[in-house]
C-alpha cells in the first residue's frame, strides 16, 4: 500500500509540446515531446521545460544551449506524437513527419498554436529529468485554437472499447493506447508491438 495515488498527479495540468533542437557538428534536427512545460517568471521573461536525462535531444540541448518548443494543437494526430515521443532522434529524422521551418538553427512546426524560442540559461538536474530554465528569444502566434492538454491525450488514446461487458482493457503504460484489436489480447505474438510507442506486450496492463 502506497501513500502515492498516481491519478492525483495527472490531476495536475500539462500541455503537449514539440521541444526542437539541433546536433552541434552537423546543425541536423532534433526534438522530442515534452509536457511539462511552464512560465515561472514575467521579468526577465523565463520559462521551464523538464526533459528526460537519457534521451538525445537532451543532450543536443545541453551542448548548444537552446531550444525550441511548438505548442501542440487539440487536433494533434497520434503519428506525430508518437513519432516524437516515442522514437529518438539519434537515429531517426522526425522533423520528416510535418512541415516545417527554422528560426537560425531551430526547427519549429508550421502547424501549431504558437512558436517560441529559447536560450537554456541553466539547467537543473532532478534525477530522470533535466530542468532547463530558458530565456526567451522570439515567441510568436501561429493559429487561434485550443491547445492539446496531457490529460486530453491520456482520454484520446483509451478508446472506447467495441466489446461491450469485458469491462477490463489491455492499456499500454508508456503511451496509454488502448488495445481494441480482434485478436484476444493474450493471444497475440510474443513480438507483437504497441501500434502508438512500439513498445512489447509485457509494458500492457490490464485496467
Ligand atoms: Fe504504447
């Protein structure tokens, strides 16, 4: 029995952000999704943004000290997302998947909410995660809608189940896709992967 309840946490509102960066020696892009993302101070202009330690666009940002973030729209496809949340840059160019255009060095989505640009003035270790504190650069309106929020992410990828009075659901715990397939979920191939984050059949729970 634990004092921590995980559902209280998601209670907590986070957007969805495409975090853009580049390679040092070749300027190639990079970028991963990012949710926690937020203003923490009006003068001088600051924000946070709180990557995964391992992953290489981190390390991209960590060596030329900026980045970019695009602000995921409501209509954001699942494809997009679990391209850049769930392949890594270091071998895969995601910037491919959408449209896209620089501001010098940094890649930033032609369709999205808004645009903005950041130097990392410093960075803060927290253990799985790296605290970026960034002065902004440039920060731009790109198209009037609603932003795409964590919470509604998590809703979108649990789809109603076609199979009425099974009650449990096969969830997928990186990326909360639930599976809705035909096949029982117990009896899909052992190599079968998560369609969303390509993850195995051993990160399912059953919910
Ligand atoms: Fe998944």
């Amino acid at each position: 029995m634990t004092d921590i309840d995980e559902n209280a946490l998601f209670n907590i509102t986070l957007g969805l952000y495409v975090v853009g960066s580049y390679e040092k020696k070749t300027g190639r892009e990079v970028g991963c999704i990012a949710d926690a993302v937020m203003q923490v101070s009006a003068n001088p202009m600051r924000i946070a943004v709180s990557l995964e330690s391992n992953i290489y666009t981190t390390k991209c940002v960590k060596e030329v000290g900026e980045l970019s973030l695009s602000v995921l729209p409501k209509n954001t496809s699942a494809e997009l997302i679990s391209e850049f949340g769930f392949k890594s840059s270091e071998n895969t160019d995601k910037w491919n998947i959408a449209p896209f255009y620089k501001d010098g060095k940094l890649p930033l989505l032609k369709d999205c909410i808004a645009v903005i640009t950041c130097k990392a003035v410093d960075e803060i270790d927290i253990g799985d995660h790296i605290i970026f504190v960034c002065e902004i650069k440039k920060a731009k309106m790109v198209k009037g809608c609603e932003p795409l929020t964590y919470a509604e992410y998590r809703k979108s990828m649990r789809k109603a189940s076609s199979k009425e009075g099974l009650g449990k659901r096969w969830v997928c715990t990186v990326c909360c896709y639930e599976y809705d397939g035909d096949i029982p979920f117990e009896e899909l191939p052992d190599d079968w992967k998560c369609p969303c984050c390509q993850m195995g059949k051993e990160y399912f729970q059953l919910q």
